[in-house]
C-alpha cells in the first residue's frame, strides 16, 4: 500500500492546524541601525570640535611666539627718584595736614611697543597702614625707547593719634621713616599703531627715607619696587 500523497497536522488540542489568513502582517522587530547611526554621528561632531580647539590652540601659539621673536617684549620700569615733602603739619585736632611732591620716572626700553597711560590713576603714600596724601598721574602716550619724568602732586589729611606720633617720633630721630608708595594705573600697550585691550597696573614702591621736614631735601636710603596686573 503507497503512502498518501499529504499528511494532516493535527494541534495539540485535537484542531486541524490552519495556515494563517491570507494577508495578515508578519510582525516587525526594529532595528538598531538608527541608533547606532546617531552615536557615530555625535561621536564625528565630537571629534570635529576637538579638532578645531586644537587647530585654534596651535595657532594661538605660533602668533604669541611670533610676537615674541619680532618684537621682544619687555615691562616697563618704575622708579620715585625724588620726594619734596611741602607740608607736614598737626593740627590742633591731632589731625595731620600733609603736602608730598614725588618725581616719578617710567622708562619704556621696547624698540616697537608703547604705552597708553590712562586717566584714572591713583598714588597714595601711606606711613605705618595710615594714608598720608592722594594724587593721580598724567595721562599721556609713552613712545617706543622713551623714559618719561613726571612730577606728582600729592595732598591729604588723616588722623594721626598718639599711637602713630610716637611711632614717627621714634623713626624720625633714628633718621629711618618708612613710607610706602601705591600707584595705580590703567594702560594700553600700543603695537605699531594699533592699541591693545586695557589693562591695570599696579606698584608698589617702598621707601626709607631720613626726614620728612617740609622744604629741606630728604635721602631716599632704599628703595624696592613690585608689580602686579589685572585684565
């Protein structure tokens, strides 16, 4: 006896087994393809950025070093040669009235850079923490290879109790009064013609000098100086 040409499936509960209906969708499953697309994507934006910082940094570089080779950039100098004390009086308020004259000298040795000095300057000189006079420097362009003298105005009036009176008594008979002179200034460095951002410069000059007696001329015995900037 042959066998049949076709077998019947039978389910497990005893139904013939029917084929699904014609046209029904077979399900889908999505792909990752699309994600993984977007990471490559934001990974490439990513190295790109880095790449263009690094570019930039380098190029930045190069141009400070240019700068450097062609043009030798050097701080200006600073120097109080000279004090002239006008006034230097108590008053019957133990308050003390004080007139200084201070010659400044700023020295710019760069053969192709000047500077911008700007208008709001400030020199204070203070004895012991204790402000003595205030003035302000001239605003004035400094050319290349050029040492400038300028001649300070300096007025004020502070308290001056015991406590500082003996303190001075003490240094001016051992001839040794400390001073401190504080100069403010915002300036411009001038490359060729072309004038960079603002900066302040600070200063700080200290000095020992043998008297402070109005109109007899005063030793300056030393002197230091420092510097600071803010952009």
């Amino acid at each position: 006896m042959s066998a049949p040409p076709y077998v019947m499936l039978e389910g497990s509960s005893g139904n013939n087994f029917r084929p699904p209906p014609y046209g029904r969708n077979v399900p889908r499953y999505h792909s990752d393809y699309h994600k993984r697309s977007d990471g490559r994507s934001c990974y490439r934006c990513i190295c790109w950025c880095y790449c263009c910082l690094f570019f930039l940094i380098v190029i930045l570089a190069l141009l400070v070093v240019y700068f450097y080779a062609a043009y030798e950039p050097q701080m200006p100098s600073y120097k109080v040669e000279k004090l002239e004390v006008k006034a230097f009086d108590v008053q019957p308020d133990f308050s003390l009235k004080t007139e200084f004259l201070v010659t400044v000298k700023a020295d710019n040795p760069n053969s192709n850079i000047g500077f911008i000095y700007g208008k709001d300057s400030s020199v204070i000189v203070m004895y012991t923490d204790s402000n003595l006079c205030t003035g302000k420097l001239p605003d004035f362009h400094q050319g290349e290879k050029n040492t400038t003298t300028m001649k300070v105005d300096l007025k004020g009036k502070s308290e001056f109790g015991s406590g500082l009176q003996e303190a001075y008594t003490a240094n001016r008979d051992n001839k040794r009064i400390p001073l401190l002179v504080k100069v403010k200034v915002p300036v411009s460095v001038v490359v060729g013609k072309f004038p960079t951002r603002q900066f302040v410069v600070f200063v700080n000059c200290s000095l020992l000098v043998d008297n402070l007696v109005p109109n007899k001329k005063i030793s300056i015995i030393s002197s230091n100086t420092t510097f600071d900037l803010k952009f």
